[in-house]
C-alpha cells in the first residue's frame, strides 16, 4: 500500500474518541477535578496553607494560582468542545473561541525542590491536572491535524454525490 493510499485510508482518531465516549469521560473527570480543587482551596487547603512555614505558602500560593487558571483554561476548551458535540456551536466557532484559550501553562515539576513542600493532596491535584492537561492536549493536538490534512470520508463524498444529484 502506497503512502498515500495510506493516508486516504487513515482515520482521526479525535471524532472516534468523541463517538466513543470517550470525551464525555474526559469531560467528567475534567469537571470533577475543577470541583475539587475549588472545594479544596477554599476549605482544606486554605487551613493546609495557614500551617505552612513562610517558604511553603509561597509555594502554595503560586501553585494554587496556577493549578486554578490551568484548570480554568482546560475547563474553557471542554465546554467549547461540548458544546460543539450538543451542536451548539460549530467547530469552526470553536476553534475561533480556541484562540483565547491558553493550554500551555505548566505545572511545578515533581522532581523540582519545592515541590515537596506541598501538601499531599495538593501535589495530587497538580500531578492530576497534569495528566488531565497532557490528554486534553494530545486531542486538540489530533483536531489541528484532522484540521490541516483532513481524511478524505466515501460516506461524506456519497452524501454530497446524492445531494447534488436531487439538487438538479
């Protein structure tokens, strides 16, 4: 099989995920996640974060404020993407919604001094958002590319021969 058989043939793997259900599950976790970290540093956290020597709450501090906006941006794009999959909104409206959206905030390393200042369930909630974050990138990662180089779909092409015929 040439390459570009290959190609034609080939299928994204971003709109099976999405048929799957396999966003719906990542949507739940994604929304699941916001509520606890925002349970959390309103609650345990903010006694957690009084405990903490000067150095620590700095630390905790900086990472609550970047796992909160990571978490925001990634709660943006999930919704943008929900909507789309209810036909709210279209896809290109949602890419044109994407620009605002920042999925490149990183997370304090693990290996990284400061992170074992951390409380427990707060490194947690870090390294959980970073798993959260690298999955939500690999599918806007397999969209782009869908975007760029679609595959070519003989049941959209069929549709659009039938259309055209009853069209005349």
């Amino acid at each position: 099989m040439s390459e570009n058989e290959h190609e034609q043939g080939a299928q994204s793997l971003g709109p099976k995920l999405v048929q799957a259900g396999g966003f719906n599950q990542l949507y739940r976790e994604g929304m699941a996640l916001v509520e606890e970290v925002a349970g959390y540093l309103d609650g345990e956290g903010r006694a957690e974060s009084k405990a903490l020597g000067r150095d620590a709450a700095l630390v905790y501090a900086s990472q609550s404020m970047q796992l909160t906006t990571r978490l925001m941006q990634l709660a943006s794009w999930l919704l943008l993407r929900r909507a789309v999959k209810e036909g709210e909104i279209s896809m290109d409206d949602a890419r044109n919604e994407d620009r605002r959206v920042e999925l490149n905030a990183m997370a304090i390393a693990d290996e990284h001094a400061d992170w074992a200042l951390l409380p427990d369930r707060m490194r947690d909630m870090i390294a959980r958002a970073d798993a959260l974050h690298k999955r939500i990138l690999a599918l806007d990662a397999m969209e782009k590319e869908e975007q760029q180089h679609p595959t070519d779909n003989p049941v959209v092409s069929q549709l659009a021969r039938l259309k055209d015929a009853f069209q005349r």
